[in-house]
C-alpha cells in the first residue's frame, strides 16, 4: 500500500532528484512532486513523497530533523486535505 509523505522545510533550491535520492535510500519512490507558487513558479520549500508503507515509516523515522542546507527538515505522514465547500457561482 501506497503512502504519501510530506516533506517540509526544504531548502527552495532541492530538486526533485534530490529528494528522489535520500528517500530512495529507504526503498522504492514511486513519485515525488515538489509544490511551487502558482503566480509565480517558485518552489514553496515542501512537497511530497510516495513510498510503500514499510519503506516510508522508515524514511520518516530516518530523514526527520535531518539537515539539509541548514534546515531541519519535517518529514511525516501526509494528511488528507480537508474538501473545501463548493464556491457559490456568480
């Protein structure tokens, strides 16, 4: 089973192969996916990691509070966005 782990506090200059390799360290990454300002395209300094469940406890376990550029990363398991009620049209 497939969990997702968010990873916060990067450095604004990590890549995607970048976090790819220091989870990959703990198992098989099967996607990562940086989030970036929409307006602007520049990196929010978190994302997100998919990991097999093992692997992933692993990973937080090992990489959370590990400095990366200076910074203490925060790794834990993503929560489910909470759905937002739908907009009232105009």
């Amino acid at each position: 089973m497939l969990k997702s782990i968010y990873v916060g506090n990067l450095p604004y200059t990590t890549s995607e192969d970048e976090l790819r390799g220091m989870f990959g360290a703990h198992g098989t990454v099967h996607s990562v996916k940086l989030i970036t300002d929409r307006e602007t395209g520049r990196p929010r300094g978190f994302g997100f990691v998919e990991m097999e469940q093992d692997a992933a406890q692993s990973a937080i376990d090992a990489l959370n509070g590990k400095d990366i550029g200076g910074r203490p990363l925060r790794v834990n398991l993503a929560q489910e966005k909470p759905s937002r009620p739908p907009r009232p049209r105009r």
